[in-house]
C-alpha cells in the first residue's frame, strides 16, 4: 500500500497528470474554437497541409517524416498541436546559444597531435578515415592508448571504481542520467564526502528527468551540505515543452584527470544486482587511462559551465601523460560526445562506419533495436556480403511496449541473414560494438531513436586497443547464454501482437 501511495502522489505521476490535463485543456479548446466557427476547421486543415510539405522538406530521417506527417494528416487539430509542442527536438534558443558558446570556449583544449593522426593514417587508411570523421565532427582528439579495461557486468565495474575513487587527490567529476539512493550510490557518497573533507573537488551532474522516480526534488542540495557540488540537467517542469526531449544520457567519471569510466551502468542498486527487476542486469563499463582521460574532462566541464552558467577554465585540470607510453602503445582510443542541437548524428555514423568497414563479423549488445532504415539496411548489407552480424537484446523486457517495438525488427533482419539472440538470463543494457578483433565502441549510445537523434551521448571508439579483445570474449560468452531467434519465431505470432507491432513501428520514432 505504502508502494501505491508512493507511486500515486510521485513527482513523476503529478507531472504527467499536470502535463496531460494541459495537453487536454489545450485540445477541447482547439475543437470548441473548430465547431464554432467553421473558418479554425478550415484554417487547421491548410496549417496541416503546409506543415506536411514543411516536414517534407526539412533534413531530418524518412521514418521520423512519416510519422509526423501521418499523424498531423489524420487528426489536424492533434497533429499540429503536437508538433509545435513536442516534435522539434530541440532546448530553447537561449539554450542552444548559451550551449554552443561553452563548446567553443573550450575547442582550445582539444587540439589533435598530427603526429598520432600520420600514425594511424599509415597504419590502417579506413580506420584513419573513422577517426577523422570523430575529430571533425565530435571535435574531440585521436590518442595513443595508454590502458584500457573492460567490464562484462556492473558488478566488477563498482568493484574497480571504489578503489580508483579512494585513490583521489585532486579532484572527481562524475556525470550521470540515474542516480538512486542505495547501496551504490551510498557507498559512493561516503567517499565523495570523506574525499571532500580531504579537500579534493567533488562534482556531480546528474539527469533530472532521468531521476525523476528516484530522487526527491532539488536533491543537489543534500550533496552539497556534503561538501558535493552538484547540479541538475534541465530540470523537470509539470509543462507542455519541446525541451524535455532532450536529456544527458551520458555516464562519465574523471579522477584526477588520469583515470576515466564511461559505459552503460548508472549509479543504482539495479546495475550491480544488488536489487533484481529484469533478472539479472547485464551492463558493461570501460575504464581508460592516459591521454584520453583528457577528452572526458573537457567534455565534463562543458556540461557543468552550461548548467552552471560558467565560464571556468579547463587548464587546472590537465595532467601531463607520459611520452614514453606513448611511443610504446599500439593501441588508440578516441573518447567522443554526441549532441543532439547540432543536427549531427555522431553516434548513429559511429555505428555505421563499423557495420559498413566491417570484412568478418561485428557484434553488437544493445537494449532497444529501434532502428530507421539506413541502419537496418546496413546491417543486412554486411550479413549479405558474408560478414557475421549478431545482434543481442533482452530476454527480459524492461519495457514491454518497447520490447514488442524491439522485435518486430526482427523478422526482416533475419531475412536479410542477421542473426539474433536474446538474453535469457535477464536484461542486457549494454550498448557496445566489437569487429573484426580491430574496433570496438563502448559507451551510453542505444540502438534507438532517442539515444541516436534526442539524447546528449558519449562512447569511446577503439582501434586495436587492449579492451577490442575483452568486448569480443564477452560477446561470445554471452552467446551461449542466448536464445537465437528464428524465423519462425517472427511469422508465428498472433495476429493481436503483430496488428500491435505494426501500430508501434508506425509511431517508433516519436516514443
């Protein structure tokens, strides 16, 4: 009873209430203005029309036109209103300014060494060709791998973490979309705090959509008393706004500079199965050191002087890396953001460069597969033209809606010689690439439109670094784990389910 209550009277459940009864309030007074006067049917049936030919024309992806345009078509009045309030994703226009000006403050502090760029060029032309794309259009460096380690579950993520945490000196930045009090999250404060005391700088951004079930409002301030600088990103408001569609996705730790985490795991009970939802929680995480550590700070500090309105320099917190390693490495890494206001899919031509360069197999951990036709077409390029592709999704759906959504791609991938497995034991959130024993990706990207179009992102691609190897045996392992989905499976499902899937396909790109 306490859980109901609890689930009632939520920050969550108020606002969506609030927001649904706005979004109601705003509908009957659209359709009492139409049946009054005949000319506001008229008028949002051209409104309609125009808006149709101007999706058309704009520069955004096939499937999201689609749905937009059926919608707007069908129901004129709903269409629209849903539009202009919810379809362009984008932060507010103070936003966007204020967001680009702290990107380019900080461009200074990313500059790429030629030296490793002739490297790789020498070495492997269609990795160079990758890594150029990244530093051109993510704006973040190619750097020599000094370590790399991967981490199968968040179990041995935390364990790892813990240490390096303790470890610290000068300073700990962490960024996260979910937060929750727990185990986890506890333990981790009880260093933060001890570590503040000490006079290392703490700081902690989290999600505020994304904690929005877990954390009471203005929780920062808890963090602070603790000595924990904290701040929300765009926090959540009970109104109809275009600007929730955008979260900080992303998961970064930077500790003095000289060691970086990112993965799929946030900081709850759930990702280390301390607490079991889905059955077991199957993530991953890799943690760098070196040089490339230098990217995750700066990419941190971009997001805190935004939400913080600053303008603090990135200098006090770069650490010399050893040139010897440098020399000595054979491996690169290239640790990279992503960000939705610059209408430049980095994640998504990450992903893509590796399915379309790729000559043996690629292997692929992703939670959600809701993919537009670019990707799907890829993928089944690359199984045609002989190069194993697997693709592992949940056994256990966290979301059935989305699940359902997941696998109606699954037939026509299978056709087209994919080949996938579900996770029987639980729920897979790990969002990783690996091919050809020479690239891997690991990083918070999902096979999905929010993740690929909506979300603020980061991921570390790899060429020839130690963790290529860890993410390849963690996929084969996994595979014996896995129920390989036939054919069958696909064509013999209920015409109920199937009617649903079809429903869902038509309006993926606006969940």
């Amino acid at each position: 009873m306490k859980r109901v209550t609890h689930g009632i009277f939520s920050k969550l459940a108020i606002g969506a209430c609030a927001i649904i009864l706005q979004f109601v309030w705003l509908i009957m007074i659209m359709y009492a203005a139409s049946e009054r006067f005949s000319e506001m049917n008229v008028i949002f049936h051209i409104i309609s029309v125009i808006l149709a030919l101007y999706l058309v024309n704009r520069n955004i992806k096939p499937y999201n036109k689609l749905s937009w345009i059926f919608i707007i078509l069908w129901m004129p009045i709903i269409g629209v209103t849903c539009y202009f309030l919810l379809g362009r994703s984008e932060l507010t226009r103070g936003n966007r300014r204020r967001l680009s000006e702290v990107i380019r403050h900080t461009e200074k502090y990313v500059t790429q060494d030629p030296a490793i760029v002739e490297q790789l060029k020498t070495d492997n032309y269609e990795a160079y060709k990758q890594s150029r794309y990244l530093t051109d259009y993510a704006g973040y460096p190619l750097c020599h791998e000094e370590d790399t380690e991967y981490f199968s579950c968040g179990e041995k993520v935390f364990e790892r973490l813990l240490e390096d945490l303790k470890s610290a000196e000068n300073f700990i930045f962490l960024e996260f979309f979910i937060i929750e009090p727990g185990y986890m999250f506890d333990t981790i404060v009880d260093i933060l705090e001890q570590k503040a005391a000490e006079g290392v700088k703490i700081r902690l951004i989290y999600d505020d959509v994304g904690c929005i079930n877990t954390l009471p409002s203005k929780y920062y301030r808890r963090l602070q008393k603790k000595g924990i600088r904290c701040a929300s990103f765009n926090p959540f408001r009970p109104f109809l706004s275009v600007v929730m569609n955008n979260r900080d996705h992303r998961k970064v730790v930077v500790i003095d500079g000289r060691i970086a985490y990112t993965g799929g795991f946030n900081l709850a009970d759930e990702y280390i199965n301390r607490v079991k939802r889905f059955g077991y929680w199957k993530d991953a995480g890799i943690r760098i050191t070196g040089e490339g550590v230098w990217n995750f700070t700066v990419m941190f500090m971009q997001m805190w002087n935004y939400i913080v309105r600053g303008d603090e320099p990135c200098d006090p917190y770069r650490m010399s890396y050893d040139d010897k390693q440098k020399e000595e490495s054979t491996g690169m890494i290239q640790p990279y953001a992503d960000s939705p206001l610059d209408h430049e899919n980095v994640g998504e031509t990450v992903y893509l460069n590796i399915i379309n360069r790729a000559r043996k197999y690629v292997y692929i951990f992703t939670p959600y597969l809701i993919i537009d036709s670019e990707m799907s077409t890829a993928l089944i390029n690359a199984a045609k033209s002989g190069v194993d592709v697997r693709i592992v999704t949940p056994g256990i759906p966290d979301k059935k809606l989305v699940y359902l959504l997941t696998q109606s791609y699954y037939e026509q991938l299978i056709r087209g010689g994919v080949r996938i497995f579900q996770y029987t034991p639980g729920f897979i959130h790990s969002k990783c690439f690996v091919s050809d024993d020479e690239y891997a990706v690991v990083g918070t990207v999902n096979l999905d439109y929010r993740s690929l179009y909506l979300h603020f992102e980061c991921g570390v691609w790899m060429y020839r670094a130690k963790a290529v190897a860890g993410v390849k045996e963690d996929a084969l392992r996994t595979f014996d784990e896995c129920q390989e989905i036939s054919l069958e499976f696909c064509t013999q499902r209920n015409f109920i389910v199937r009617l649903i899937q079809s429903v869902l396909l038509l309006f993926a790109p606006l969940l």
